[in-house]
C-alpha cells in the first residue's frame, strides 16, 4: 500500500491560486482512481476532484472551471491546479487513492491546509 504525502498548502488572498501537489511511496499506475478531497472545520470531508486518467476526471461542481487535477504515472503524483480561490476553498485538503474500480478512497495523506483569506 502506497503512502500519500501532501504539500503546497498555505495562505492565499482571494482570487488567488495554489498548486497542490501529492507523491506517492510507490507506484500509482496501477491504481484505479487518484483524488482530492477537502475538510472544513465543522464539516464533512468531500470530494473535490478525482482522475483515472488524463481525461477521465470528475469535479465538484463548486470547483469546476477554477481546478485542475493531474495526474502523472510516472512521477507518482497528482497535483491539483486551483485559481480564482475563495474563502469557502478554505479547508485541510486530503489526497486519496483508490486501488481497483469495486473498491473505495482508502488511502489517504495527512493533509494540507488551505486558507484563503485577505
């Protein structure tokens, strides 16, 4: 099982951008999805963006147009591309892998945090 670390979280005024980026111990190729999810105080964790692959993504319809998420098998990681950031993005971003199609996110990094604010 790959382990997930998370980094280029930080501070950022509204409209603002950040890239956010997630390496993996291992090898990703052979998992199914890779995704991002984020978690605000008080709130549920949710889903942000995932890729199977270079077009196969799906986003939150709060982020559609402002992120972007990649994917790169042969680097091990998968970066998130965020623009026009609001002060709602503020949240502990999570990155997740999936390892077949019939199973679900259970891997996960220790997060990095977001805040968006002037």
């Amino acid at each position: 099982q790959v382990q997930l670390v998370e980094s280029g979280g930080g501070l950022v005024q509204p409209g603002g951008s950040l890239r956010l980026s997630c390496a993996a111990s291992g090898s990703i190729r052979n998992l199914y999805r890779m995704g991002w999810y984020r978690q605000a105080p008080g709130k549920q964790r949710e889903l942000v963006a995932t890729i199977i692959s270079g077009s196969n993504t799906n986003y939150a319809d709060s982020v559609k147009g402002r992120f972007t998420i990649y994917r790169n098998n042969d680097k091990n990681t998968v970066d998130l591309q965020m623009y026009s950031l609001k002060p709602e993005d503020t949240a502990v971003y999570y990155c997740g892998a999936q390892p077949s199609r019939f199973s679900f996110m259970n891997t996960w990094g220790q997060g990095t945090q977001v805040t968006v604010s002037s």
